[in-house]
C-alpha cells in the first residue's frame, strides 16, 4: 500500500533532541557550504534530497533531475538523495546544524517555524516572480508563509473528505452526511455487524489526531491559538470529543478502535467492511485496484450545528537553504522542477492533489473522483505553525487515545493535554 506522507511516525522527542545536539554544534565545525564547483567557473553542484512518498518516488525525480542536468549539461548538475519520511526530521536537523544542509530539499511544511527560527530556510518572496506565484493555488502557496515570508512552496497536497459507499448508505435509506446528527445516523443504521461497521475509527498509530481534527475543525474549535496555546481545553474541543465518544459508544464504529491504526482501517474499508471513513485523495486509486467493483464517492466532512465547513488539509514544502553558496542555481533547479508536466506525473502518481493551477485544471482532476477534492482545498485549514507541533501532536493523540479508551473523560483528556502544551 502506498503511504501518506501527511503524517510520520512518533519520534518526535528524538527529534527535537536531534535538532538541538546538531544546532549546538554549529560553532564547532567548519562551515564549507552545501554546494560545489568542479572547479573555479566549472560546472555547480547541488544537492537536492527528497522525501519518498512511494517506491515510485525516485524514480520520478531522477526522471525530472535527468532532464535538469541534460538541459543545462557543463553548468549545473544536481545530485538526487531520497530518505524515509521518519528519516528526513533528523537527516536534514543534523545537516542543517553542521551547516551542511542540502541545495534545495522537501520536508513537512509543519516544520518550517522550527528551522525558519534557526535561520536555515531562505526566503523565496523575492525570487517568486508575478506570473510564477500566479501559477499556484493561492490558499495552497499561503500554507508555505510564515511571519509575513515565504518559506516553502507546496510539493505534496492532500485535502481530506469522507469517503462513503453509496450503496450502503442507499439500502439504509440514507444520503450522504452533512451534520453531526447525519453522521450519527449513517454511521448506526449502516452499521451490521460483524461484516459491516459505520465510521472508521482509527486510534492507534499516526493520525489519530488529524482524525480527531475532522470533528475539532468542524466544530468551530482549533488545536492552538494566535499566541500557540492550547484550545483543547475549550467548550468546541470538548464537545467534538464528547461526540466522537458517544459515536463509538453507540455502536457506529468498528469495536475497540484503539487496537486500530490508520492503515488497517483503510484495508477495513477498501475490503467493504466499513460504511465510512474521511482521508485523502490516493484512496480512490487504491480503491480501483483492489476493490473495483465497490460503489463509493466523497463528500466534505460533515459540520455540527450549521458551524463553517473546514477541510482538514495537509502540505509539504519544498525549500532552499539560507546557506546554500549557489541560490541563483536552487532557484533555476526550483523553477524547471515546477514545470506542470513534470508536476502532473507526480501529483497523479503519488496520488496528491495539484498545487499548480494548471494541472488542476486537467481532465485528470476534473473528473467526478477528484474535482469534489480540488473544490474542497477552498476551505482548506492546515496545521498550525508551532516549532514544537510534533510534541503537540503527540500530546494530543494521548488525550484522544484516552477518552476512547475510557481512561478519562473527554473534558479530563483535554484539560491533562492542554496542560501539557502550554508547558511547552
């Protein structure tokens, strides 16, 4: 199964130890920049690493670098390096704090107050020319700003709806939801167990919080607020827990969601034995591989209360250190990278969602499986900039965790994380 990339694996505390012990040592290695030249007005090197998102990630940029370094052959070559996702945190934490951080490099837009605040990510605001920054969506360039700069561009988009299966919610004489109350109701009528259950749960492993965040968001609730404390603790964070609580509790889920992570309830529903489940795009080309026949189709997550609709979204950035000894040459690496076709093949590929208008607007994502996705990045709310936002999450996901569980109460589970988090 192809991996998201919108969500990695724990590690977090490692991490921030990672980045501190790297920047600590700054001062005591020699700085000798991230770039090469062959020789003095000889050929530029850059490095470029790169996040793999699939099996067929590297050979799709080595495709798009082969390109690169044939059009500008004697001038610039640059050098492809792929990692894991649960490697690129200290892989490039280490490099940044030896002041050896690649060329030009993906990482989770997430992390981009983390190392702006070191001083290692370059502006691109006065590299983005008008007709370039015009070429993207909009709301999707804006989640790569940060203190007024841009930092990243969006290299990997994701837009979540709730997948549901038409046929099940049609023989329970249903429509598809758009409260919490409809919700409530496909998720118990659809539900005949032990081969069928309603909403999928999933609270083990990664993403437990971005599935809570479904609820949170469309609730009116957020996970921080404008000075980054803790809104978990808030009657629309409560309320949204309370409520996924009481949905499991009535039987609208798979039993015991805790011993459920994300990957096994997808498998649940691509296999019919789930009604509902909310993720990204990459689902629909899973589903037509390994389940052609089933009849499903994805709408936005439904709101409680008439509240604003709010599309949980997710980006990962592609930056340019702020210590590369050759940005003219990053910036015309960045430039031919961003080139639709070679964007299109990804986007498509890796199962994302186009950050380029023009890819967007192709017959591949017009269609009836993935328009509904590209209308929905208008209320697009991505993840807050924290430089501590991994610490977060895992904070969260414990609160979550223990009021499925029966640990705590929803309202104990918040007060316990919100705590946590302003300690921070």
């Amino acid at each position: 199964m192809m991996k998201s990339p919108f969500a990695r694996p724990g590690r977090r505390a490692r991490r921030a130890l990672a980045l501190a012990l790297a920047v600590a040592t700054v001062a005591s290695l020699a700085a000798c920049g991230t770039s090469n030249n062959s020789a003095s007005g000889g050929e530029v090197e850059l490095r470029f690493l790169f996040p793999e998102y699939s099996a067929k990630t590297t050979p799709l940029m080595k495709t798009m670098v082969d390109d690169f370094n044939t059009a500008n052959k004697g001038e610039i070559k640059v050098n492809l390096e792929t990692a894991p996702w649960d490697k690129m945190h200290d892989k490039l934490a280490v490099s940044m704090g030896s002041d050896q951080a690649p060329d030009v490099f993906g990482y989770a837009t997430r992390w981009i107050s983390e190392f702006a605040g070191l001083k290692q990510l370059a502006p691109l605001d006065d590299l983005l020319t008008a007709d370039f920054r015009e070429g993207f969506n909009q709301k999707v360039l804006d989640a790569g700003v940060y203190e007024d700069k841009t930092y990243g561009l969006p290299v990997a988009v994701s837009a979540r709806l709730l997948f549901y299966r038409t046929d099940v919610l049609e023989d329970a004489g249903l429509s598809a939801p758009e409260t919490w109350d409809d919700l409530m109701e496909a998720a118990t009528k659809s539900a005949n167990p032990p081969e069928l259950y309603g909403l999928g749960v999933p609270a083990s492993g990664i993403e437990v919080d971005t599935f809570f965040n479904y609820f949170l968001y469309n609730n009116g609730g957020d996970i921080l607020d404008a000075d980054g404390k803790s809104m978990l603790s808030e009657p629309e964070s409560v309320e949204a827990l309370e409520f996924l609580t009481d949905l499991v509790k009535s039987g609208g889920s798979q039993p015991e969601p805790s011993g459920f992570t994300r990957e096994q309830v997808i498998e649940n529903f691509k296999a019919g034995q789930l009604a509902m489940y909310p993720t990204g795009p990459w689902l629909t080309a899973m589903i037509k591989a390994d389940n052609p026949s089933m009849k499903f189709a994805a709408v936005p997550f439904p709101t409680n209360d008439g509240k604003e609709q709010q599309t949980v979204s997710v980006t990962d950035s592609l930056g340019m250190s702020a210590n590369g000894a050759h940005q003219a040459e990053a910036w015309k690496f960045i430039e031919f990278m961003y080139q639709p076709k070679y964007r299109q093949v990804f986007d498509e590929t890796e199962g994302m969602l186009p950050e380029l208008n023009a890819v967007a607007e192709s017959a591949y994502y017009q269609t009836p499986e993935y328009k509904p996705f590209i209308d929905a990045l208008a209320t697009a709310k991505f993840q807050p900039q924290h430089p501590k936002f991994e610490q977060i999450q895992q904070i969260e996901t414990v609160a979550i965790q223990k009021a499925l569980s029966g640990l705590a109460s929803p309202q104990e589970a918040l007060d316990e994380a919100t705590a946590k988090i302003d300690k921070l």
